[in-house]
C-alpha cells in the first residue's frame, strides 16, 4: 500500500463526519454530496435508535473551491452576539445557549471541495479532516506520531438501494500503528460507500477523532422516493375495533417551601367500538372506563374521536429542531422500536423553553424566574400517546401530570399489566336485566327489567380481566346473543346506555 504525504491534522473536533466522493478506474466520480442533499444516517439501520441529519442549506463559488454550507448555523464570530454585556445591547432576548433552528445536527460548518473527489470538511471549532479519493491506491486521511487511518479501494458491486439497483463502489478504511502493526478498532476494515445515484450510503461519524467512532447506515434520502418516509396521523392513531388500552395518569401537586406534596393515580381505559374512515379524518367511538386508586367506584361513558389522517408526524429524512408555540422549541427523535414483540415507529419529543432570535434563526435559552418547565411526550405507532409528561414549578407551588400507557391489546396481541376493580363493582349498575340460561354454552338471551326505550344502547361482552370480547347493537327488550365462539370462563356482560354504564351482570360460559 502506497502511503500519501498528508500535512499534520491538529483535530480536536467536537463532532466530525466523513463525506466523500471518489474516482474509479474508469475516472468516474461518484458525487458524495450536492446542494440538494437531504439524508438521514443512524448508527443502526434497523431501528433507527439515533438519528444524524446530513442537509445542504446551499453552496457557493469561492474560486476555485466549492462550498457547501451545512443548515443554517451559527458561525464563531455570531455567538458573541448572544453573550451578556451590561454595557452591550443584545441583538436577541435570549441568554445563555443558543441552538441552531436546522435540524442538520453533528456535522459541522461546511464541506469544501477544490478538486473532484477531494473534500475537505470543516467543524465547527475550524478543525478540517481531507478526504482523498482522486488516488488509484489509497489516501491517508489522519495520521499523527503513533498510528495512521487510511481508505483503500475494495471494489465496485451492483447493489439494491431502497428497493433500487444501482452501482456501489466501496472504499476499507484500515488503522495501522507507524510501524506497520493492524490496529483492532472500530473502524478498521470497515467499508464506506457510495452509491452512483444516491451518494453517500455508509460511513461513520466520531467525536474527537480518532478516539470514538460510530459507523452510520444510511436510512432514508429525500431525492430517493423509495427512502423518503413519511408518518402520518392516521398511522399513529390506528386502531382496529376491539383495541383496548389502558392509561394510568398520575397527577401531584405541592408546595416546594413545606415539601408537602399530594399525589393522585387515575386509570382509565378505552376500548374501540367503531371506526368509521372518511376522506381526511377517522372517526372511532370509544367505551371509557375510568376509576382512581382512592375510590371503588367505576366510572363509564361513551365518547368519540376524530383525527385527521394525513398530518405528517414525523418524517425521514428527519429533523431534530422545530419551531414551537409558548416560547418552546421542540427537540424530537424518532426511532423503530419493538413493543412487545411488535415493531413500531416511536416519536420521543421534548419542548425547551426558549425564546426564538430572527437574526440568527436560532432558539436561545430565557430566564423563567425558577426551573424550567418539562413536556415531554412519546407517540407510538398505532398506540398514539404513548407518554406525556407535563411539569411545573416555581420557588413556592409545584405541579405535575404524567400519562403513560400501562397495557395495550391489539388484534388479540396483549402487552403489559391491566389494572381492574374487584368483582364486586360489575355488581353496582342502574339497569337490572337477566340472562338465561346461565352457565350456557352457546347462545344466551337477555332481557330487561325496565319497558324505558334504549334506542342507542350496546351490550358489551367483557373477559375476567376487563377485555372487550364482543359488541352488540341493542334491539329489544329481549334479545338473543351468539356466543360459541368464545372460550369457557367467567365474562360480565354491559348494557351501555346513554353517557353511564346502565348495568352489568355475571355470565358463565361452559
């Protein structure tokens, strides 16, 4: 291997990420980046745990070097700007720190280009580390008194990108000691790559190179259709009839001077009656049951929800930063996680209460007279609000709301741990009415005790545990129910009437 005679790289980088272009044998360049580059890399493709947004606000001629500017950030000579000064008028109302409004986050300032597959990358802190691929052999891109990083060709394969094929030419990174010795590290023999359509595909991302590297996978790309993946609305708030899920809200309030604090734990669970989809929104009717830890009472009524089906939630190519209502900017993550044996999209977002500068597109951090306030919030795939979490404080009063999905079961799939009331509660309902025979084992009649109209009533069938089994429109003052096909056990059937539970009673299924 030919080693290349590169000037000492002085790199103390806070975050540094390798872009690229390189020549094949047949002097083609394949372009790394553009001006219109929007990608989105994570450290694992398949789940997408942490994502790195790689976006190319715009680029310019300085003679001969091409410069393409990463987002809009803050450059060196613009933070002092936000600095206090008693004698200085600042330019914004914000103090402290300050965050860039783009969502192209860990790659720096700009990437420089002065010759084709020659780029030179610059962070932040004005550390640059060259990456060059016009060579036959290879490129030395780091190198100080004790070891060396270098890129070495490996090949040109047709692979299929995002569902496309295309050709992939790949470059081995390799880490020797200066005195020939292979160095076992993370990078080493690791392949970066780069397709001839869509660019950059697999690289890796460090802090304070050479000391922790990340490999990064390539996930989505907004000039590919195949990879640009949108999350809407109606995939978040997805649900079948027969869903159930249980939330547990757990509200405290206090006085932080006495440290005197009073907490208050309700679950409530909906079970999914209806859906109905129309044009732009989806429409479920939903059977609420609600109790709290301090009373035995179980509280049921019948409501609906609508939303809309094609807001976009989240996207990929994703990004981090967006603008916020109340003085907040919102920091969000989305990531594929698995959910009880499920593979769901989960969107984790916080709100930081910053106060937003027009002249620098930039949230930076106000003074809120005592400790900041907290909303965090997850959103699950078909699950909708996962969490939310609602803190409030000053020097005197303190609050907090905390709702959090404790037990879900979709299309027959259970997850979590319910709570339910004891038995005794099913017992306490306004409607009498009987069923017979009882224990039955197929079919069982039910008829009311009152001649009062239930036009709109539904019977419930629910399991042991307070699951939906089955739903039943009410028709009579006598009616016949089908019940084969559930399993021998212990089920307490509702009649719903009106916005209460008008009665339950005990069924034995043999």
């Amino acid at each position: 291997m030919k080693k290349l005679q590169n000037n000492h790289l002085g790199i103390s980088l806070l975050i540094i990420a390798l872009v690229f272009g390189f020549t094949q044998s047949k002097g083609q360049i394949f372009e790394a980046i553009h001006a219109e580059t929007s990608k989105e890399f994570s450290a694992d493709p398949e789940t997408w745990e942490r994502t790195y947004s790689l976006h190319i606000d715009s680029a310019t001629q300085n003679g001969d070097t091409l410069d393409y500017h990463l987002a809009n950030r803050i450059n060196q000579d613009e933070i002092a700007d936000f600095e206090t000064d008693e004698n200085t008028a600042l330019e914004c109302i914000g103090w402290g720190d300050c965050n860039e409004n783009s969502g192209s986050t860990g790659f720096g300032v700009s990437v420089m280009s002065t010759t084709p597959g020659v780029f030179k990358f610059v962070n932040i802190a004005e550390d640059t580390l060259t990456l060059n691929f016009s060579q036959a052999d290879s490129s030395i891109i780091y190198q100080n008194e004790d070891e060396s990083y270098a890129l070495v060709f490996d090949g040109e394969t047709q692979e299929e990108i995002f569902d496309q094929e295309e050709t992939v030419q790949a470059y081995k990174m390799v880490h020797h000691s200066n005195d020939g010795d292979e160095i076992d590290s993370p990078l080493h023999n690791f392949q970066l790559k780069i397709g001839s359509e869509t660019g950059l595909i697999q690289f890796f991302q460090t802090d304070n190179f050479p000391t922790v590297e990340r490999p990064l996978y390539l996930i989505g790309d907004l000039s590919q259709p195949e990879s640009y993946r949108v999350l809407l609305s109606e995939e978040i708030y997805d649900f079948d009839i027969g869903d159930t899920i249980q939330i547990r809200r757990t509200e405290t309030n206090g006085f932080v001077q006495y440290n005197a604090y009073f907490t208050t734990i309700t679950y409530r669970t909906k079970i999914f009656l209806d859906r109905t989809v129309e044009p732009d929104s989806i429409r479920y009717e939903i059977l609420n049951r609600s109790f709290t830890e301090e009373d035995t009472t179980l509280y049921e009524w019948i409501d609906e929800k609508i939303y809309p089906r094609f807001d976009t939630i989240a996207q990929i190519p994703f990004y981090s930063t967006r603008a916020g209502s109340n003085n907040a900017a919102y920091q969000e993550k989305i990531s594929r996680v698995d959910f009880c044996g499920e593979s769901k999209i989960k969107l984790e977002g916080n709100a930081i209460p910053y106060q937003f500068c027009a002249d620098h597109d930039a949230w930076c951090a106000f003074d809120t007279n005592g400790p900041a306030g907290v909303y965090e919030y997850e959103l699950a795939e078909g699950l909708g609000v996962y969490f939310e979490k609602f803190v409030d404080s000053d020097f005197n009063d303190y609050s907090s709301d905390v709702y959090e999905i404790i037990y879900f079961s979709k299309a027959g799939n259970s997850c979590g741990n319910q709570a339910v009331l004891s038995t005794e509660v099913y017992d306490k309902g306004k409607l009498g009415f009987s069923i017979f025979p009882n224990p039955a084992e197929n079919q069982v009649t039910i008829q009311t005790e009152t001649t009062t109209s239930l036009s709109g009533a539904i019977i419930k069938i629910l399991d042991s545990s307070g699951r939906l089994q089955a739903s039943h429109s009410w028709n009579g003052a006598v009616q016949n129910i089908d019940v084969s096909k559930l399993s021998p056990g212990l089920y307490f059937v509702q009649i719903i009437y009106s916005d209460r539970a008008s009665g339950t009673t005990k069924l034995i299924l043999q």
